[in-house]
C-alpha cells in the first residue's frame, strides 16, 4: 500500500484554508443572493396590476400596491424595512425594488449587500418607439 503525506505541507493547508473560505462564504452569502430571486418573483407577480397604474391614477391605488409589495418582499425575512425602497420610475415604465440585505459576521463585522431590481411594465395602446 501507498504512504500518505508524512507532515502538513504548505499546499494542504491552502487547500483546507479555501475549503473552509468557500463554505463560509456560501453559507454566508448564498442565502442573500436567493432573496434576490424572490424579490423577482414578487415585483413580477405584481406586473399586471402595475401596468393599470399610471401617472393618472389616485395616490392611494398606487400606494397600496406599493404597500402590498413591500409587505411580501418583508415577509421573505433578512431585508430590514429601513432600507427597503420600492416605486415607480418617472415614466411609470419600471416597477423598482432597491433594498439592502445585512450580512453578520463573527467579532460584530457586518457586510451590507446593495441589490436594485426592476421590471419593465408592458401597457397596452402605448405606441413602440
């Protein structure tokens, strides 16, 4: 049979050391980039009845779609409130969501993740360009 290592060597402690480096980091900062899918998925939902809403319609009507949003993408958990922003651009064309997600770290280190995510809103009897 073949010999092992007969010490640790500088390579295996690299290799040990980017294991470890991968795992924390994936265990860290996968779960932040999985919200990013379903903020999608919610500002996606909510695309029909952002295309009924205009630069026309009542301040209540769009203030409560944007409350409703913003109460789904709160209900995913991990994204404070404080830095949840959600609304309309200028032209009523995109449906925005920027927020920002707190990754904690051991010794009180945090690292704040920006995400902005928008969908385009498709109306009807609007003339392509």
């Amino acid at each position: 049979m073949g010999k092992g290592p007969r010490r640790i060597n500088l390579v295996s402690v690299v290799i040990v050391l980017a294991i470890v480096a991968g795992t924390y980091a994936g265990v860290k900062f996968i779960p932040a980039y999985l919200k990013k899918g379903e903020v999608a998925t919610i500002l996606d939902e909510a695309r029909h009845e952002a295309a009924q809403i205009d630069e026309t319609s009542s301040d209540d009507r769009r203030e409560r779609l944007i409350g409703d949003i913003k109460d789904k993408i709160l209900d995913i958990g991990g994204i404070p409130e404080a830095t949840l922003d959600v609304y309309f651009d200028d032209t009523y064309e995109f449906l925005v969501a920027e927020y920002v997600v707190v990754v904690e770290h051991p010794f009180g280190k945090t690292t704040e993740l920006e995400f902005e995510q928008s969908i385009e809103i498709e109306r009807r009897g609007r003339l392509q360009d």
